[in-house]
C-alpha cells in the first residue's frame, strides 16, 4: 500500500456494530439536501442496438474543467444515479472542485424505454462508452472511476480488461462485488434472505416492464417460470436474454476476479468483514494482495456500502470520506483547489 495518510480508523457508531445493522440503517440514513446543480443527458453506449444510458453531470467553469478530475460514479444492483449514497460523494467530490458525473446503468433511473436489453454485472464496456464520451467532448485530461457494489465490479472489471493501457487515473471501489458467484450464494443463506428477496422484488419488476416495452424479445413475462433466488434470476433471465450459457457462465465472464491481477492503474478496494453477502475467493484475494497497484482495505465493521461511523459531521458517512481523501491523495490536490 502506498503512502497510507490519506487512510484513518473506521469505528462504527455504537450501536451499528452489526454488519446487518450498518447495511440497513445506512440505507436509510437521512444526508443534508443534495444541492449540487446538475445536467441531465443520454449517452450513447452501444450503436449496435442503439442503447444509451442517462447520466446526471456537474462541470466546474469551464476553464477550469479540463485540467481539474473528473469523477464517473457507478451505482450498485438496483440503484441509480439518485441512490444516497451516489448523492453523498457526488457532493463531495463536487466541493473537491472536481467534475462529476453520476451514470445511470442501462434500464436504471426509470430509464427502460433507452434501451431493449437488460442490464447486468458484465457490461464494462458501458463505463468505457460513458468515459470515452466525456473525455473526449470536454478534453479532459484525468479521469477516475467511483463504483459501489456491482458498480464497483464494473469499474475492477473495465480497468483490468485494459490493463496497462487503460486510460484512467484511478479506480476507487467500495464493497465491490468481485466474485460474482460467491456474493449471489451468500445471498440466499437464510440470514441473506431479505435482501435477496428485495433485490428480486426490483429486478422482477423490471423485467416485467421491459417485456411490456419490447414484447417481441421478451414475451409473457410467466413463461419463466418461477424465480426464487438471484441465481435462479441469472439462469433463467440474465443468462437466456444476455447471451450467457448458464448462470455460471455468467459470474464467470461477468466478474472482475477474472481480470483484478492485469488492473494496472492506482485502484481501492474497500471492503467490511461483516459486509453480509460479499465474499471473496481466497485465490481472488491473493490475487488483489499481490498487485501492486490496489491498495486492498480491509476493515472489521462497516456492513454493505454503509460505513456509518462514531465521528460527527462529514466523516460520518466514512467510507465516502475515505474515497475522497485517496483521490486527493493521487490527484495532489486539496478541497477546493
């Protein structure tokens, strides 16, 4: 691990010890009113089909804008761009006096109708479309990625599949799921079962309303029978409609364990032992220890993208603090500068 000022102890708020407490209180946690002005605008991300994705974007003036880091920030399963948490460090890397930009996975933020595909934990290839689309239009000169949870499997994935070539200056993530396979199976244990079900809930109501939209490639919406778990989602849905041969298929292709060793740019990687469904492999995680390029934090406590802590004022929402002070770190750059 390189120069670790930028890292500071994470003690959770007493009574949010338990990982289960620190994934569903955090969830709910109130932040001050999101107050950064932001443009909306759909970029396109495959001209196969046409897909485009909705991004919320905040640019400093514009002479600034160029030379200052612009910060594309990518939302975990069933989120959006207005998922609290993406608000949270949209904030702060807002008052970091970077250009941010809040990206919306395809079908995400109410956006079906720019798209007739699904999306899933493989489509890195959308995250290169939403940098190349940026950088290019406004000649930015650095670019780093923020990706929580599936989002930050997308961000892993995107900058190993690039490797050294990868034009990107950092790679933050936060409880990424890496391993695909073992967070889907750690979601059905029965102490998992709710937020599977909460997630299934979400997902099922999208695939109904796409089957609406697009008739044609999804059909009725009950010829696939019964869906009991995410795995039962990923075999009978993901796989069918995404070109996977199976569920396995799947958490293979689609998870950045397969690529996290080429990752060739200053990556975090932030995860809590008592996250509740993501797990990792022990040769995915030798595989991150041994690059030298990740710094790999591993804390006791935290939940799911929670890292609510004891402290007051902005470091409450710690793991929000602890990106922003890395990208610091690397960027050389103070708030406001």
């Amino acid at each position: 691990m390189r120069s670790a000022a930028w890292l500071r102890p994470f003690e959770p708020q007493r009574w949010l010890a338990n990982g289960h407490l620190q994934t569903i209180v955090g969830n709910f946690y109130p932040r001050p009113p999101f107050q950064v002005p932001a443009e909306t605008e759909t970029v396109l991300v495959d001209a196969a089909d046409g897909s485009r994705v909705l991004c919320h974007s905040n640019w400093q003036p514009e002479a600034l804008r160029s030379s200052r880091l612009t910060v594309i920030l990518v939302h975990g399963l069933e989120g959006s761009s207005d998922s609290g948490y993406m608000r949270g460090i949209a904030a702060r890397a807002w008052d970091a006096g970077w250009n941010v930009v809040r990206m919306n996975m395809r079908n995400c933020g109410e956006t079906e109708h720019l798209t007739p595909t699904l999306y899933h934990s493989g489509l890195s290839n959308d995250v290169q479309a939403v940098v190349d689309h940026f950088a290019n239009r406004e000649r930015l000169g650095r670019v780093a990625l923020v990706g929580y949870s599936m989002g930050g499997n997308l961000a892993l994935k995107l900058a190993g599949e690039l490797g050294e070539k990868a034009q990107l200056t950092a790679v933050a993530t936060v409880c990424p799921a890496i391993d695909l396979a073992a967070g889907s199976d750690a979601l059905h244990e029965p102490k998992n079962r709710l937020y599977e079900m909460r997630f299934l809930r979400g997902l099922m109501r999208r695939f109904q309303r796409k089957a609406a939209l697009f008739p044609a490639i999804y059909g009725d919406p009950a010829a696939v029978g019964r869906v009991g778990s995410l795995r039962d989602f990923d075999q009978k849905i993901v796989a069918r409609f995404c070109g996977f041969r199976d569920a396995d298929d799947y958490y293979y292709r689609a998870a950045s364990a397969r690529v996290v060793d080429r990752i060739a740019v200053p990556a975090l990687v932030l995860v809590a032992a008592d996250d509740p469904f993501i797990r990792l492999f022990p040769d995915t995680r030798q595989k991150i220890v041994a690059n030298p390029w990740i710094d790999f934090v591993v804390t006791p406590h935290g939940g799911h993208c929670a890292y609510l802590s004891r402290d007051r004022g902005e470091e409450i929402h710690w793991a929000e603090a602890t990106v922003i002070r890395w990208l610091q770190a690397l960027a050389g750059e103070s708030r406001g500068s």
